[in-house]
C-alpha cells in the first residue's frame, strides 16, 4: 500500500516536471499567452471564468488564479473577473459540501 506521503511526492514530481517542460519550450511567454486568449474574443473572459471557478472548487491557489487573470485581461477586466470566479468557485463547493441543500436542514 503507498502512503500519502509518496502519492503527494509523486504529484508534486509530476507537476514540477510540467512546469519544467513549459518553461523550457518557451511557451511561458506573456505575450504569446495574451495572443491566444485574444483569439477566443468575448468567450474569453466567460471561460476563463468557468474554469477558475472550476479549480477554486479543487483548491486551486487564489493568488495564483488572480494573477492569471491579471496576465490575460489586464487590471482593469482581470479584478472583476477573479472576483466573480472566486465567488461562482465558493458557491459551488458550498453546494457540493451542503448535497445541494442551498438551507439548512430542520432535523
């Protein structure tokens, strides 16, 4: 049986290994990035949504969500975008914590 221990070394192995390969395939640039959100046009910044939302839901970091959004959509649009992820990401993991009950129970 593995512990917890080696299952969280091998997780941490494999995403430092993927951060390893983008970094060095030179697909880490800011502008390259920006270039190919740009290309999804208004979509963008509904996905970009959904799927921060998505990975607040599975713990994903905030700061490094915020940050994203800073990188893609520039201050102005990023704020409010992190902001509403945020709170769509806490409203969903309350509702799978909660069983879908959005009141509290009378038992």
């Amino acid at each position: 049986m593995v512990g917890p221990r080696a299952r969280l070394s091998v997780l941490a192995l494999a995403l430092a290994a993927c951060v390893a390969v983008l970094a060095l395939s030179g697909s880490l640039d800011s502008a390259a990035i920006r270039d190919r959100v740009e290309g999804f046009g208004v979509a963008a910044p509904l996905a970009f949504i959904i799927v921060s939302a998505l990975l607040t839901v599975v713990m994903a970091p905030g700061p490094l969500l915020a940050g994203a959004s800073g990188l893609l959509f520039g201050a102005a649009l990023g704020t409010p975008l992190s902001i509403a992820a945020a709170t769509l990401g806490a409203c969903l993991a309350f509702s799978l914590c909660a069983g879908g009950r959005m009141t509290p129970s009378s038992s």
